[in-house]
C-alpha cells in the first residue's frame, strides 16, 4: 500500500526521517582531490587508453590479410577499403600498415571510415610516388566524392565529408 502524507508519524511505524539517503550532505568541489574525483578521472583517462589500444590492436590484426586483397591497376598495386566506425588515429595506422604491407612495388592504399561523418585517408609508397602517384592529389578526388574536402602531402593525405554512402565511388575515385 501506500502512506498518506501527513503532519506526523503513524503510531507504531518506523518512520524514515533520520535515513542517511535523505540527508542533506554539503560537498566542496573545489576541492577534487577530498571527494578522489582526480583519481576517478586519471583512472578514467586510462582505461580509454587501453580501450583504443585494444582497438587498434583488433583492427591491425586482420592487416595480412586485408593487404593480400590488393589489386593490380595499371601496374600499381591498389588496395580500397571501407572500415565503417574506424576514424581518426585508428584510421590513419590502418592506413599506414597496410602501405608497409604492400612492399616496395607502387602502391596505393585509400579507406574510407568514420564513426560520425565520413573520413578518408590515401597512403602511396616511394614507388607510386615516382609514378607520380600523390596522395594529396588523390584525396581529393576521394572527398569530392564523398561531399568534402582534404589535403595532405605526397605520401599521406586525409579529408573527409557528408555522404558516408559515397564511400564506393570514393575508393573508384582513387582507383581510376
């Protein structure tokens, strides 16, 4: 059942007046290390590092064999992915492993990602590059097709836009 409020206490029923969950409990916050906020935060901070550690290590395990799906183009080996909700650093080692990965023949390496919006990165090796392979040049195309922008240098580049479903025209952007 439920009690009624009123003015006092029912005869022979403890009451829950003097409950701690009910107390009024003054805190000084501008003293952090009193209630051990800094030591929640710094655990915090770190267990978001293992976190992406963890992640990184997950996503680079599969590299080997990412890297053997790549195709020849015109002499070039070309290697176009999509890694739905990898974004930023994730992305960017990805991306790099994978360019190692190819060996020293031409090779150019574009994925797509992103958790929020679309993000891509191109990757070529010296070898592409004495094509004159730039990955610069490159994102660009990528972006366009996904809405966007980007930019970078020869060897490593990155942008990104608005139209995650893009991310097939993308990577045949950079392939053509």
């Amino acid at each position: 059942g439920c009690e009624h409020a009123e003015r006092g206490p029912r005869p022979g029923v403890d009451e829950q007046i003097d409950n701690e969950k009910y107390e009024y409990k003054p805190r000084d916050w501008s003293a952090p290390e009193a209630q051990g906020l800094t030591r929640l935060l710094t655990q915090l901070k770190d267990a978001e590092k293992q976190i992406a550690a963890l992640n990184t290590e997950k996503l680079l395990s599969g590299a080997a064999a990412l890297a053997e799906q790549a195709i020849d183009v015109a002499g070039v080996r070309f290697l176009g992915l999509e890694v739905p909700g990898v974004a930023g650093g994730e992305l960017r080692t990805l991306a790099l492993d994978l360019r190692e990965r190819l060996g020293s023949a031409a090779g150019v390496v574009a994925v797509v990602g992103g958790a929020e919006k679309p993000m891509a990165i191109v990757a070529t090796n010296d070898a592409a590059r004495g094509l004159g392979l730039r990955a610069g040049q490159l994102i660009s195309l990528a972006c366009s097709a996904l809405g966007g922008k980007g930019g970078g240098k020869d060897d490593l580049a990155q942008g990104g836009g608005t139209d995650a479903s893009a991310a097939p025209a993308a990577l045949a952007a950079v392939r053509q």
